[in-house]
C-alpha cells in the first residue's frame, strides 16, 4: 500500500478491496518485472564477461614475462659453487658467459682488528660467593687436629672442647652429629646435605671454611645450631653472609672516577686513531660518549665494548692490507689508548703510534696467479658475477642457462592460456536448462554464439598455433619446442600441452632460436599474443571495456523505464484505492438509507 492516507478495506461491502488492490497491482506490475529480469540478464552477462577478462589480464601478465625487450627473458643465468664453504655465486650483470671457472681461494680478506685486554682485574672483578670462616685456628697452642679421627680422641687438641653431639642448620638444612664423627665425616654431611654449600678443612691453617655454590649478590649463607657447640669448637660465628657481584668497568661513569672501574686511570688530553684527533676529558666524558665518539668519526673505525671479556675492540670498516688501524701520534696528551688497553704507548712518554693492518684475499682462477683482492665480495672476477669468499680451498663457479626460471615462467603462461580457453569452452558449450528459474539458470546456453568470446578463442588459438615468418623452418612454432595443442571435444577445447623435457632441450641447445619463435620482432608468438591481448583489455579501447560500456548504457535506459514504470504504478495504485473508498463510501450511505427505511417501515407496522 503506497498511499500515505488510512485506508480500511471492506467495511461496507464486506469485499476484501485490499486483496484485490494487491492482485491487480501485481498484474500492473507485470511488465516491470520484465523489465528488470533483462537488467538482472545484463547485469549477469556483464559479470561473466569481468570473468574471462580478469583471466585475460593474467595471461597478458604471463605473456609479458615472456616477451621481455631484448630477449632478455631467454638469457637468464643462474651461477653455482661445488662447494660453498669456500665461495658462493650470484649472477649480477645481464648477460654473464656461459662456463665453468676454477678458484682456488688461498686467503680471505680480513679487516684490521685491535682487541684489548680486560680493563678491569680487581679482586671483585669475578662474582663471589657468600662465605663463613673459621676466626681462629680451631686447635689449641701447639696442637693439630686430625680431621680424620672421631672428634672425642681430638677434644684435647682442640681449642674448645666439642659436645657428645647437636644439630646444625645451614641454610634451612638441618645436620646431626656427635663426638663419634670425625670432621671429614661432618663436612661431608655438610656437602651432601643439599644447603648448597661446600665446607672445606685447612689442614696448615686448622680453620674451616664454608662457601656457596651460587656466586653473586643473590648468594646467601646462613649457619645457626639448635643443640650442641660445635661451630663454637669450629671458631664460626652463627649468622648469615651474602655474595657479591662482579664489579666491571661501568660505561656510564666518568672515566677519571674510581666508579668507571678501570685498572688505569684516563687522563684528559686529545688521542689520535687512524690521523683522527679526538679530545676527551677524564671528569666529564664515559666509556660509552667516547666510543660513540669513535664511531661517528671518519676514522673509519668502529668501537665496541665486550661485556663478557670486559675488553675494548677496535675493528676497520673495510678489509684488506691497505685498510689500516693506526693508534695513537707523538702528539697525544692523553692515555686513553694506553688506558683502555689497547696500545703500550703511555702519552705523553709513548711515541708514535702502532699500526694494524688487514689480509687482502688471495685468489687464482684457472690455474693462473693468484690475485690479492681487498675484499671477499669480488665483482670482477667473472664477468657478470659476484662472488663472495666464504673460507679457502678450491671450488667451480659455473655460469648457465636458468633453465628452470625459465621453464617455470612458460608453464605459468600455459596454464594462464588453458584457464582462457577452458572458460569460453565451458560458456559456449553450456547446455539450456529445462525448466529455468534462476537468472544463472536463464543464461545457460545464451553463449553458444556469443561472438565475443568465439572470437577471442579464434584470435588466441590461431596465434598459439601459426608459424613466425624468417625463421628456419625447424625452429619457428610452438610445438616444435614441446608446446602441442590438444584436440579435446573434438578440437573445440584446444587447450596447450607442454612436454617439459622437450622445452628444457631446446632451452639449453638453442636459446636465441626459442627466443626467436617468442619474441621475433611484430610476428613472435608472444609479441602477437601481446598486441592482442592489449588491444582486448585496454582501459579506453578494449573491446572488452567497450562491450560493459554497451551493457551499461543498456541498463541504465532499462532501469529508467523501471523508474518511469513505478512512478505511474504509484499513481495508479492511488487512483484505485480512492475509487475503491468512494464505492465503500456509496455503499455505507445506502447501507445507512437502508436502516432508515427498515426503521420507518418498523413504525407504520406498528
């Protein structure tokens, strides 16, 4: 109901108006619906053809691999070492010759290096545990206490007289003993009873000591006893001690503080690297700014710290003996090179500085002299080809053919075209349906004829299958390269097979020659297949864009008479219904003269 006023149906006549309104208005709609069943076709059709075009663009994709200008696709190289532990290879230029080269790789090329020593070597530079000693000799003046015997028959050598027994505590361990045990056998109750400890006996000094297992600040001992005296007999005070971390030199701190932990104090002054004078000053500068320092010089150096080893590095950027690693100049004030342990020239007394030198690498190729290179990427070796030196010994770089890039872009391309061919097949051979009800159903069988898609398969099948003119008769075609076209459905599914061993032949035996039949100037399979292609999907002026365009403009005239249509259905819908509410109207005021009338009668009978 499209009218906007209230409309009540059937109340005087008792008809179902609505009803009826509803039924003729599907008969009124009857021709729109016709209308938009051929813009849903249209809208159906254009879809397919958006299939196959989007098939079509990927051929062209594939297509245009293969007819790269130049030739260039059938002259792609692939480069291999017999043994990369000694070099790899990688082709870099366009066209590389063809071949096998012997290296024989003596020495690689290495880049300068100084590494220095620990910086820092203090008694706390190491991690330590957590320990408890004896205070005293634990045997009286004059005496000695073998810890081999029973503690009852050693009382009288000892300095304090142990108990007949009691129990320890060493961290949460609980160990029993008596007077029995000799103190071996004590300390390997210790040891054994899981507190993570290691006690040991001085036999010269006659003490005894306790040591964690775990070094560091998170090591922790405590020792306490519940019965008996015996860390008393053994001079050890009850309590609880804690390890320690190792202390190294601190990045952060100035170098001139005792806190920057360094065996050598810095001085303030300038120091020289590779002719690069650098200033540092003790109180303000770190270990950290004045690596940066380094580092973003052009001395050519990188600088870095080893937190494991404690020690400064000092590597050139580049390999090779003519890269050099100069430290220090008679000039320098400061010993910060001394000082970082890295040169034994103490400025101002040193002299002139030290001087390091890389290793070029050493390189023959087929037996010939060996070359020095000064880096272990070599570009000029083989023409064409970067090789990179990996360790020495001999090895063979071969040059050839990439035969399997290349056969697995054709493939692509065969499978591209066959995608093509099958889809017009499959549309142009579809059968109607019986009873369609669907508009996938109704366009079954409409493309049997369409010739759009008989002629993209005519244009694509005869092009795969004709010759290129000038050249030899043996090597001008497709299927002379191992490209058939089968003859499925009776030759109406001429899609292309591809015997691979037979392409891979004629790739290595000749591939100007299956260039030629791909790429030959105008009449190349692909130059063709090219051209075509182009000229079916071009974005202005393919034939494809230019048939949606009709179809477009199809639908929108379809789709304004739809709109004409609905605005007279409207109307007329209004119409109806007002003719139908006069009828009521009539109706009611009969109904009610009626009333009236039987009323009237009602009285003169009385």
């Amino acid at each position: 109901m499209s009218s906007n006023s209230i409309y009540i149906s059937g109340l005087a006549s008792g008809i179902d108006t609505e009803s009826m309104i509803t039924k003729l208005m599907e008969l009124e709609r009857r021709p729109q619906l016709m209308v938009q069943q051929k813009v849903n076709l249209l809208t159906a059709k254009q879809g397919v053809y958006s299939s196959l075009k989007t098939k079509l663009a990927a051929l062209e994709s594939a297509v245009q691999t293969l007819n790269e200008a130049g030739n260039l696709f059938f002259r792609q190289k692939i480069a291999s070492s017999s043994d990369t532990a000694v070099a790899s290879a990688a082709v870099t230029g366009s066209n590389p010759a063809q071949g096998s080269y012997q290296l024989q790789v003596t020495q690689l090329a290495s880049a300068a290096m100084v590494t220095g020593t620990a910086l820092y070597t203090g008694a706390d530079a190491q991690a330590l545990p957590a320990s408890l000693a004896s205070s005293a000799s634990i045997a009286a003046p004059s005496q000695t206490v073998d810890p081999s015997q029973a503690l009852s028959t050693q009382a009288a050598f000892m300095a304090v007289t142990p108990d007949s027994l009691g129990t320890i505590e060493i961290n949460g361990r609980t160990v029993a003993w008596d007077d029995n045990m000799s103190l071996n056998e004590i300390i390997g109750r210790i040891n054994s009873s899981g507190a993570g400890v290691t006690a040991a006996f001085d036999a010269v000094a006659q003490t005894i000591s306790l040591v964690t297992q775990e070094t560091g600040a998170t090591a922790s001992l405590t020792v306490s006893e519940s019965a008996g005296n015996l860390w008393e007999a053994l001079q050890i005070t009850p309590g609880t001690a804690s390890g320690s971390d190792a202390q190294s030199p601190s990045l952060t701190e100035p170098l001139g503080d005792a806190a920057a932990n360094l065996d050598i104090a810095v001085t303030s002054g300038t120091f020289t690297l590779n002719g690069v004078v650098f200033y540092v000053d003790a109180a303000t500068d770190t270990l950290q700014t004045v690596l940066n320092r380094i580092n973003a010089s052009s001395a050519g150096v990188n600088a870095g710290y080893d937190e494991e080893t404690g020690a400064v590095s000092l590597v050139q950027t580049e390999t090779g003996s003519g890269a050099e690693i100069v430290l220090g100049a008679s000039g320098d004030s400061s010993n910060l090179l001394y000082a970082l342990k890295l040169s034994g020239n103490n400025p101002p007394v040193g002299g002139a500085g030290d001087t390091y030198q890389g290793t070029d690498a050493m390189v023959s190729v087929n037996g010939g002299t060996a070359q020095a290179y000064s880096s272990n990427t070599l570009a000029g070796v083989i023409p064409g080809v970067k090789v990179t030196l990996t360790g020495t010994g001999s090895t063979t770089v071969s040059v050839s053919a990439d035969t399997d890039a290349m056969l697995g872009s054709i493939k692509d391309f065969v499978e591209k075209y066959n995608a093509v061919i099958s889809y017009i097949h499959s549309k142009t051979n579809e059968k109607r349906a019986e009873d369609p009800s669907t508009i996938a159903e109704l366009m079954q069988g409409t493309w049997v004829s369409d010739p759009l898609f008989l002629e993209t398969k005519d244009q694509l099948t005869q092009i795969v299958g004709s010759a290129v003119s000038g050249l030899p008769g043996d090597m001008n075609q497709l299927a002379q390269l191992g490209i058939t076209t089968t003859s499925d459905d009776f030759g109406k599914k001429p899609l292309l097979e591809l015997d691979e061993n037979d392409l891979r032949e004629a790739l290595l035996a000749d591939p100007d020659g299956v260039a030629g039949v791909f790429n030959t100037t105008d009449t190349g399979i692909m130059t063709q297949l090219a051209a075509k292609l182009e000229n079916m999907t071009d974005i202005v002026s393919g034939s494809f864009v230019l048939e949606d365009q009709a179809l477009t403009e199809q639908m929108d005239v379809l789709n304004k008479q739809i709109q004409a249509m609905e605005e007279r259905l409207v109307k007329r819908e209004s119409i109806m219904r007002n003719q139908f509410t006069q009828m009521e109207t009539a109706v009611a005021r009969l109904n009610a003269m009626g009333s009236q009338l039987a009323g009237l009668l009602t009285i003169t009978n009385n």
